[in-house]
C-alpha cells in the first residue's frame, strides 16, 4: 500500500518528515519526500496554500506515484476553520487525470487514539488497553497488569493486561528486523497469556533490558583465541625459517 501525505508548507510537513523518518527524493518545488514503514510505501511533498492549489497537487502526486490513499496534514485553518489542529483531513473529490475518474475520500477507520499504550515502534498491544483520559500514576506490574488512578477519583482501577506470548521452538521464529519476528511452522502457535506464568518472562516497568554478555567470560575467550593464534603464528615462522636452512645446505 502507498499513502501520500500533503502539507501546505515545509514547515508544516517537517513534523511528518522526521516522525517517519522520510528521505528527500526531490530537490525542485514542490519538494518531495519518501520512506517505508513495514509494507506500506510513505510519499510527502507540499502543496502551497489555497484549495486549488492542494487539489493540482494531489491529482500531480496521484499520476506519479500512484497512491492508494491521501492524507493532509498541517495547519486547521488552512483547510478549514471548523476543522481541529491535528486533525486529518480529506480532498472531497480528486480528479485522476487519465481517467477523468473522480476519487472520493473513504472511512479508513479513526487513527490510534490520544492514550492507546503502543510499543516504541508505534503499533498497538492486542488486546488493545486505553489509558482514560486525565488518568495518572499509570504503573504495569510484573505480570503486566495496567493500572492508573483516575480523574475525580483517589482509588487505583485496573484498566487493562497486557499478555504474553511464547513459542514451543522460539529459534525456529523469523527475524523481520526492528526486533519484530513472525511464527513459523517450525516455531509452533503462540501461546498467549498473562506474564510470568507457563515459562513466560515478567514485566518491568521503565526498565531497559540488559546485555546477556558476560564481558569478563569474552575477554578471557577472546585473549585465548589471541594466544593461540600468536601460537600457530610462531609455528609456521620456525617452521619456515627451518626449511629455508634446509633448502641452504
């Protein structure tokens, strides 16, 4: 899938630019930008101020990359004044200009909501947990447990859990970068479930994960293989050095 972003202004696309990380593929105006998140293909570029203006734009942007969907971005009042800073919003009609066919926005279902606990790499937990608006002293326990105080109340609510998953044969799973990895048949089904039980890990909250190295241990490994090669080495050189004598009698 190809999603297109538009941006009246530079400085109103910036934001977009950096959040998906996009690189500059156009040096000439409109500007334009493009990157990939998992299988979906990012294309950003501008369109200047005014509708006729961000109507030419998107139909130029759909002719040349074929964009499966189009999204505006930047300042409400630019669009309209009734419409909210940060909203997204819709072209009401794009005219494809081969066809003459004319595209209409369609309901792709509302963007992750303000609270949704996500990973760092903005994908929603299953099952999904919503932190209530004005909620605070959110904590996760060990066993993934959610739970915050909540606005006008003094009392601790549990609003949710998040589960775990392990696998019968977790080498068998395929690594797809980003510490992302998707089962295989070799791999078993997931078997999910709450933290800490059935072999699964615990939680911690606001801690990073720690190296499974043992510094010490590959050190010692490393200066053994050094010696030993140091060893080899020194062999070889006698052995040479004793078959040049030879060769000189």
């Amino acid at each position: 899938m190809k999603i297109a972003i538009m941006a009246p202004m530079r400085s109103e696309l910036a934001p977009v630019v950096e959040a998906f990380t996009l690189t500059r593929s156009s040096a000439t105006d409109p500007v334009r930008y493009e990157g990939r998140i998992g299988d979906t293909e990012i294309v950003a570029t501008t369109t200047g101020i005014g509708t006729a203006g961000a109507k030419s734009a998107t139909e130029a942007i759909l002719d040349a990359t074929g964009a499966d969907h189009v999204m505006v971005v930047g300042i409400a009042g630019g669009v309209g004044p009734t419409v909210r800073i940060g909203d997204l919003v819709f072209p009401e009609v794009v005219i494809d200009k081969a066809s003459g066919q004319e595209l209409r926005p369609v309901h792709l279902g509302s963007p992750t909501a303000r609270g949704t606990i996500v990973t760092s790499d903005g994908y929603q937990l299953q099952p999904q947990i919503q932190i209530p608006e004005g909620a605070t002293n959110v904590t996760i326990a060990a066993d993934g447990t959610v739970s915050a105080t909540l606005a006008g109340q003094t009392a601790v609510n549990e609003i949710g859990k998040i589960e775990l998953a392990r696998f019968t044969n977790p080498s068998g799973l395929q690594a797809e970068g980003n510490n992302l990895l998707t089962e295989t048949a070799a791999s078993g089904q997931p078997q999910v479930g709450a933290a800490g039980l059935d072999g699964r890990g615990t939680i911690a909250q606001g801690s990073l994960e720690s190296s499974n190295v043992n510094i010490v241990e590959e050190l010692v490994d490393m200066i053994e293989c050094q010696r030993a090669y140091e060893i080899n080495s020194k062999a070889i050189q006698t052995s040479d050095q004793m078959l040049q004598r030879l060769g000189n009698l």
